[in-house]
C-alpha cells in the first residue's frame, strides 16, 4: 500500500469525478480550531451553540422543589469552544442537504460510535449531532493520526494532508442492498454484501441480476477512471438496474475483507499480471510486473497446455467471484458492537490485554477463598 493510493481514496480526491453517480455530499475544509479540537482526546464538551436552545423551561416552583442545592458545581464547569462561524456553514450545509446528514472525515465515518447517539443512528440534524459522533470515533481518530501507517513508503512519500469535514445527503440504507467490491491491477476481482451480521435471503434469490447489475455500474462509471490500480469500493443497489457508488477504501488489510481474506484477495495478483503471446505457434503465458516508472517488463515465462490454460488465463470466466451469507450457520458478529463496551471489558473478551486477565482470574480467586472461608466459620462445630 502507498501513500498516493491512501490519498486517491480521501473523499475530497474523487468525489467531483463521481459526483454524478454518488450521492450529493458537501465537502467542509477545517479551521486550524476546529481541527485542534477534533484531535483533543480530552474531555468530550461540544462547541457553544451547536445545538439548539431547550425550549422547555422550569418555572419557579420545580426550581424551589429542586433537590439538587447541595451538590457544589461551580468548580466542575467546563465551557465549550466557540466555532460560530463554522457551525453557521455547518448549519447552513444541512439545510442544503435536505435536513439531515451522515457525517465523515477524509475516509472514515464514525460507524462505531453510533451507540453514544440518542437517535443510535448517524443521521445528524445538527452541528452539535456531528461533533458528538465524530470526536466519540476510533475510526476518526484513525484518520487524524496514523492514516498512513499501514504504507511501505511512509518515510518517503510527502504526507502533507488538509482535513475535511464531508456532510452526505441522509439515505436511508438496506443494508441488505449494500455490497463491497475488490479491484486488483484494475480488474473487478471480487464482491460480497457489506453486512455479514445478517443472511439475507434475497441476495441469494436474485444475485445473478446483482453480480451483473454491479458489474456494469462498474465498467460504465468507474473502471479506468479512478487512478489507483488497487482499490474497495462501496455500492449500493437498491433496485434492478440501479447502482450508486457510496465509497472508495485502500486495497489492504486497513480496510475490511469481510468475507474474503486478505491473503486471497492479493493472490489473484498472478491471474492478473499476466498475458498470453505467440511464440513459435505455440501460446506462451508471460506474468508481468509494472516498476515505479510505469515500464513493464515479462518475466516467469511458460508454455500453456491445456491443462493449465484455464487456471492461468487473465480472461477467468468465474471472476468477479460473488460472495454472500446463504443461511444463518455462515453470520458472523458485528465489527463496531465493541466499540459500545468499555474498554475492560473489550481486552478481556479479545485477550489483547494478557494481564488484565491475569489480574481477573487472581480476583476471582481470592473471591472464592474468601466466600470458602466464611462457609466454614458458620459450620456448627
């Protein structure tokens, strides 16, 4: 994975050559302030008048019947910042937008923070709704600190990136019509549906007219016009003969395989980087190799029998492979129900924090000695 490829997926890198066939988002460049304030993992306070004022007001009764006097709270305040003129084109945004959003960075959306929402949705309404989910977000923070970690050239390449704030017109999504699409060397290679906490029996009905719906999507509005040969892309499909784009994500195990594995997935490498020539009569299969320069050179060259003719041909009929959940043995659990839970809890049921469940065990044991104990004092002698 490279830099230029990590970029070629930030949002604001291609969302007006796909504007047409996506759905109609604006993009917001961040103040120093407001990004300041993104990147501060401190207390979590939003920005003064970001949401709209109660209008429910106590009167003086449910005042004097207050029962909270003794409580010192004059110390505790802690005072938001001010973006008024941000939230004035944040607000203005979503009123443009139709009332509603779905909030994300460069690259992320807050998906794993939609259980700190009211609504436990990333529909927002308000300025206020977009600060909550994305300061509550590992996915954004992701993308505020270490976008590129995952890059071989990292201490090479220029990672000099401006932050954006993108707002998306609200849809709302069957997740049973969304599905995720692997291109390798530029060729579709592979798709599977984008939620693999559900089986949904109408993908399996009808996935024929799926795969080839998304296939021609693909070759009409995307193949050949997104630069990067390696990319996942997002689609939607939410009737016959209809395909919207929603997303573009790195070809890497930053981003989530679902139902392929990442090892596979870069092992169709050697179906691709192929062609097949003439030599003396006889067709020679040459896998090839594209340098930095862009030059392409032959190497590995081998005679085609007819017994690997199909395994090597860079024409496989079966591709791209179609993935789907047929029945319920194949579900597996959702990826963002974590982020919902501490995060003791988190460590202990993955085990990424050995001693965490050392401490536990020595705790649950002691609890037991010491309940053993008290079950032999109230023993009659």
């Amino acid at each position: 994975m490279k830099v230029k490829d990590v970029i070629s997926c930030s949002f604001p890198s291609w969302y007006d050559r796909f504007e047409k066939c996506t759905i109609k988002s604006i993009v917001l460049p961040m103040t120093p302030e407001v990004l300041a304030y993104m990147q501060d993992n401190g207390t979590l306070v939003l920005p003064e008048g970001s949401q709209p004022e109660p209008t429910y007001k106590r009167n003086e009764e449910e005042e004097e019947e207050d029962d909270w006097d003794h409580c010192e709270t004059s110390g505790c305040v802690v005072e938001g910042p001010k973006f008024e003129e941000y939230n004035n084109k944040l607000k203005e945004a979503i009123k443009k937008l139709g009332g509603s959003v779905f909030p994300k960075l460069n690259w992320s959306s807050p998906k794993d923070a939609s259980w700190i929402a009211l609504n436990n949705s990333l529909r927002c309404c308000t300025p206020g709704d977009v600060y909550l989910l994305l300061k509550s977000s590992t996915f954004v923070t992701h993308d505020l600190t270490s976008p590129f970690k995952d890059c071989d050239d990292v201490n090479e390449a220029d990672t000099r990136l401006d932050y954006y704030l993108v707002l998306r017109r609200w849809m709302e999504i069957n997740p049973a019509h969304e599905f995720r699409c692997f291109v390798r060397n530029k060729e579709l290679v592979g798709m599977c549906q984008r939620d693999v906490s559900q089986s949904y029996s109408c993908i399996a009905a009808d996935q024929a007219n799926i795969r080839s719906d998304i296939i021609c999507f693909w070759k009409e509005n995307i193949e050949n016009r997104f630069p990067a040969p390696d990319y996942v892309v997002d689609v939607y499909r939410p009737a016959k003969d209809h395909v919207i784009l929603l997303d573009f994500n790195v070809f890497g195990e930053t981003t989530d395989g679902l139902l392929f594995s990442w090892p596979e997935l870069k092992g169709l490498e050697d179906t691709r980087q192929c062609q097949i020539r003439i030599v003396d009569d006889e067709p020679r299969l040459s896998f090839i190799d594209e340098e930095p320069e862009g030059n392409i050179h032959h190497f590995n060259e081998r005679n085609i029998t007819d017994s690997n003719r199909h395994s090597y041909s860079p024409l496989r009929e079966n591709m791209p492979e179609f993935r789907f959940i047929s029945d319920a043995t194949g579900v597996q659990p959702s990826p963002y129900m974590q982020y919902g839970l501490p995060l003791d809890i988190v460590d202990l049921s993955t085990g990424h924090d050995p001693q965490k469940l050392i401490d536990f065990l020595q705790m649950k044991m002691q609890s037991e000695a010491s309940e053993s104990s008290e079950d032999e004092e109230e023993v009659p002698s």
